[in-house]
C-alpha cells in the first residue's frame, strides 16, 4: 500500500490531469464563442494547477521527495454544451473522493500534519460540487439559449472573491 506521501504525489497528477481537462473545456467553449464560460473554465484550470503546487509545497516543508507525475489526455469532444459541465461535476465528484482517501490514510498514519493540510482541500471540494452543480442546472435550463447563460456566469464573476481564498495553503513557486 501506498505511503501517504506517495499517495500525495498522485494526487498532485490527479490536479493537474483537472487542471488539463478543464483548459479542454474552457478551449470547446472558447471555440463556440462563448467567452464567459470559457473564462470560468480557464480560471478553473488555474486554480487546479494551483491545487497541485500547494501539494508541492506541502511536500517540500515536509522534507519528503516530489514527483511530478505524467497525465492522461483530457476528452476534447463533447456531444454538446451540457456534457463538458457534467463531465466537471462527476470530476469534482471523484476528486472529493480521492481527498477523502488521503484523509484516512494519513489518519492511519498519524500524519496529523498532512491531516490538517488537507481539511482546506474537504472545503474547497464541498464549494467545487456545490458550484458546479449549480452550473450543470443552469447550464440545462439555458442549453437552447446558452446567453442566459453566458449572462448568468457575468453576473456570477462580479461577485467577487471566495472567502476560502484567504486561508488557502501556500503555493509552490506562488498561486497563479
Ligand atoms: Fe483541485
Ligand atoms: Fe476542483
């Protein structure tokens, strides 16, 4: 079985295969000119990325190695509009999954300090499945009219920043 610090740096693959999925989305989105939800996307892949170098960071403090593993290709064909949104949210979905595992293993571990590292990513993944399930019904609601959409996410933008931000864990090289 996987160590905990192991399993950490598969998950940082795991960000960063999100992070890629979502520059896919975002590019099919930007390609059927419709720049509010590819700006969602975009910034979305970012914060993926972001996900992973806290990861990095996390594993440097701790003195452990950092493998920066290889991903899988993103899909980047979608039947329509709706289908990128629901392959988001069944990808939020399994990230919080693979969170949760972490948890436990460094919990069996006694890596309390791993354990507290990622109580902010449980957070974080309640807002992602909260937010995108929120946009997989928008997303259906609008799929004949995606301006409601389009007009929605602009709405949405101006809202400002997430509070979870302010105590999110340091990012290697800086957050993006
Ligand atoms: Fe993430
Ligand atoms: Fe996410």
């Amino acid at each position: 079985m996987a160590t905990f610090a192991e399993a950490l740096n598969e998950q940082i693959g795991y960000e960063f295969r999100a992070s890629q999925q979502y520059i896919a989305i975002a590019t099919y989105y930007d390609a059927q000119t419709l720049p509010q939800l590819a700006a969602h996307f975009y910034r979305q892949a970012v914060e993926e990325r972001n996900h992973a170098m806290m990861m990095v960071q996390y594993l440097l403090d701790a003195d452990q190695e950092v493998v920066v593993p290889g991903v899988d290709a993103p899909q980047t064909q979608f039947k329509d509009a709706v289908a990128p949104v629901s392959l988001a949210l069944e990808q939020e979905k399994r990230v919080t999954t693979q969170i949760v595992e972490l948890v436990k293993l460094a919990r069996e571990e006694g890596e309390l300090v791993g354990e507290q590292f990622l109580h902010w990513f449980l957070q974080e993944q309640r807002e992602e499945v909260a937010s995108m399930t929120e946009l997989l019904a928008v997303v259906e609601r609008g799929k004949d009219n995606l301006l409601h959409v389009e007009e929605y996410l602009g709405r949405a933008a101006s809202d400002g920043a997430s509070p979870l931000e302010a105590g999110a864990p340091p990012v290697a090289g800086g957050a993006l």
